[in-house]
C-alpha cells in the first residue's frame, strides 16, 4: 500500500493570500499536479488536518475545489485549524450543523487506516477523550496491521515551543499503542517539519507542511513580532507498506 501525506495546507482563497508570507492555495495545487504523477500510484492520500487557516466556509470551498484534481481518495484527519461544523457542510456534505469530533477507520490492501480527531475545541495543543480511546482500543485489537493519521503528535519531537503544544494526556493513548503489536505506523502533522521517534513497536512520523514550513527557532522582529515560518518549500510524505514492512521519503516541491 502507498499513502501519501499531505498535511497542514493552511487554506485561505486566493484574495486572502499570503499566509505567513506564502501562497498556500498555489502550493497546494502544486502538490496535486505532483502527487497525480506518482508511480507508483499512492492508495490513496491522508491530510493531517490544518486544512483551513480560518476555519471559514469560502476557505474550505477553496480547498474542495483544489482537491477536485486529486486523482485519488482523499481522507482528512481534524487539525486545530479545522472547524468541524463547517467541515462537516462543506466537505462531507451533511446537511446539519453538527460539532461531533470526526474520527473513522478503512481498509486498504490488507491494511487498516486509523483516522483519529485530536482537537480540543479553543485550543493549539491536541486531547482524545475516553470516548475516542475505546473506540481506538477496539480498532486496534482486529487483525490487519494498522496505521494511525492523527493531527498532534503523541510525543516531544525535542522543539520546546513545539512540544508545549502536542497531545495533552497521552498516557492512555500511548499505553494502548504498545499494547497492540498490528500497529506500525502514526501519521502527524502539526509542527510542519519531519521528525521520526520510536515507540515499543511502532514509529511516529510527523510531516512537513504542504503549505509553509515553521523555524525551530522562531525570530523575534525588533517590533516584538514572533516569526515562525520559513521561505522553504512545501513538502509532503510518501510511504510505501508491505508484509515486510515500510519505506517513507519526503518529496519537496519546486519553490
């Protein structure tokens, strides 16, 4: 199986560019020209969350619009960006406002894709409620090897202003990754930057951003303004699963 990652696109439409000083509408688009000419062709694709910068309907009818040139099924994972009522309207179409976290599994060829919604309503950092983790736990416990796509990354990627804002509590969450051997992969996004860390049996990878990349050290301006983005390209994640396990490299875009 191929997925391909692409995370934290950070959409506004086209008269609202630039966000952080880069045209994140015409990365991603970019993005989806590269990614319709894999080959191998991707399984399908993840997007792990951050979405939209705004939260806003003309913002998520914009990236609707980008990803209607995807070639491939596209799944999405919440980011604290996201606005899931709004999400919910405009991308999956449902006709009543509804706020309800958006968490599901799929199969793929042979394998079981984990979509988990780590948003805390109001807040940067990331939490799962019992309610998710038992559904999770659950999940985990069928037979096909298994991948989760998540937003906030469940550990320190060792950036301190990065880390004060990843899951909160991830005890449980951990616990019951070690606990099931079938779990390979996490998928995050978050922090826009490649980070891999090893649990008991699975590795978390967090991606670089499709839309703007973040400093590890911010700038302070002489004005007191904090800037956290980088002039780096966008970038996403590709990673290939078979019986004997998993390969991943980072494709860059074109500045």
């Amino acid at each position: 199986m191929r997925i391909v990652q692409l995370s934290d696109p950070h959409i506004v439409p086209a008269d609202r560019q630039p966000v952080h000083g880069q045209d994140t509408l015409g990365r991603l688009r970019a993005a989806i020209d590269a990614v319709n000419v894999l080959s191998p062709s991707p399984d399908l694709v993840v997007m792990t969350g951050d979405q939209i910068n705004d939260g806003s309907e003309d913002s998520y009818r914009a990236i609707k619009d980008v990803l209607s040139y995807l070639r491939f099924p596209c799944h999405m994972a919440i980011g604290n960006h996201d606005y899931r009522p709004v999400f919910r309207r405009i991308m999956l179409e449902e006709s009543v406002a509804n706020s309800a976290p958006y968490y599901y599994a799929l199969e793929r060829a042979g394998q079981r894709v984990i979509v988990l919604d780590t948003q805390d309503e109001g807040e940067v950092a990331g939490r799962l409620n019992d309610v998710q983790l038992d559904w999770l736990e659950r999940g985990l416990s069928t037979n096909p090897p298994a991948v989760i796509c998540m937003h906030h990354p469940p550990v320190p990627v060792g950036v301190a202003w990065m880390d004060e804002l990843i899951l909160q509590e991830s005890g449980r969450f951990l616990r019951i990754c070690n606990a099931h051997p079938s779990l390979r992969l996490i998928l995050c996004g978050h922090v826009h930057h490649d980070f891999c860390i090893e649990l008991d049996h699975a590795t978390v990878l967090t991606a670089p951003s499709v839309g703007l990349q973040f400093r590890k050290d911010p700038v302070i301006r002489a004005d007191g303004t904090r800037v956290i983005a980088t002039d780096e390209p966008a970038a996403f994640r590709i990673v290939d699963i078979d019986d004997s396990g998993w390969t991943t490299s980072i494709r860059q875009l074109a500045s």
